[in-house]
C-alpha cells in the first residue's frame, strides 16, 4: 500500500444505504424514470450506476437503461503523464437524444474527470438534460461544476484523498479517507 488509512468513512452497509438514498433521489427528482438513463463512468463509476439502477429497478418495477463510459482519451492531462492511457470500452446501448442521463461517478475532485465525460457524451447525441450523481464530493473544485445527487461531502485537506473500495472491483464495499505514505 502507498497509503495510511485515516478513518473509515462508511462500511458496506453504510454504502448500500447511500445507495439507495441516491436511488430515491433521482426518482424524485426525475419525477419517475420513463425517460432516464444511466451512465457510469469507469471503473467505479460503472459499478455504482448499476447498483444505483438495481435498487431503481427494484423500487419502480422497471428496467433501467444502464451504460458505461471511458473519458480517458477526453482528458486534458492523458498527454501529461508520460505513458500510455489504458483505453476501455464505451458501452451505451441505448440512444441518448432527448432522455434525461444520470452521469455517476465514485468521487468528484477537480471536476476534471466530469468535464470529460460531458464532452464523451456530447459525441452520442443530445440529451435532454445531463444530471450528475457522486458517492463522495470531496471538494477543491477547479472547474465550475456541481454535482446533482451527493452521497456524502467529505472535506479533504492536502494529502488527504478518499477511496471508494467496491466487491467488484477490490473485494469489498467501504470508503476509506487515506493519506499518501512520503
């Protein structure tokens, strides 16, 4: 590990709870989901757009349209790094125009990663609207965006990151608050 693990900020109960808080968020908000999709951005985000459209499925008694998003060749530092991005696949199996997208992702930073992925999506078509749905907002924003539906704030000081561990991904479901090993 190159991090020390400062708190644990939720367990896997706690995150399926915020779940489904999110998930009763946007029905509200969208007032029903006839017209609403879901994109996940990868990896994490994907894992959440789908459990937040399970626990939507479960409560409307519908199918939800679920799709996942890689931003990397749409950011602005790929070419700052000096490797390779690891490109994924785009999967969004349904058309875009004129439906409302709930854009998910784990933890919201910079607001770099969100810019991408508006961009990404300008590429299938035009929705309706675009809403963005967090697990975390850990502030330090450096673009003007603002998450729709939050999970939890987490304020971070420098150094501080916070980490969205989930079973598909790493074996089990927590969120830790970290601090980089110097």
């Amino acid at each position: 590990m190159d991090f020390k693990v400062k708190s644990k900020i939720a367990d896997e109960q706690a995150l399926n709870r915020t779940i489904t808080r999110l998930a009763h968020e946007i029905i509200e908000k969208c007032r029903g989901i006839e017209d609403v999709g879901i994109i996940g951005i990868r990896t994490r985000g994907e894992y959440l757009s789908k459990r937040i459209a399970k626990k939507i499925e479960e409560i409307e008694n519908v199918k939800m349209q679920v799709g996942v998003l890689d931003v990397v060749m749409y950011r602005d530092d790929f070419r700052m790094k000096n490797r390779l991005p690891r490109v994924e696949i785009t999967n969004i199996p349904f058309v875009v125009d004129g439906k409302i997208l709930i854009l998910v992702d784990d933890v919201i930073y910079t607001g770099r990663t969100i810019r991408a992925a508006l961009d990404a999506l300008m590429d299938f078509g035009r929705p309706s609207s675009i809403q963005l749905a967090v697990l975390i907002d850990r502030g330090h924003r450096e673009m003007p965006i603002k998450a729709d539906y939050i999970g939890r704030n987490v304020p971070t000081s420098p150094g501080e990151e916070v980490r969205v561990l989930m079973k598909e991904s790493d074996g089990e479901d927590a969120i830790l608050l970290v601090e980089e090993n110097k």
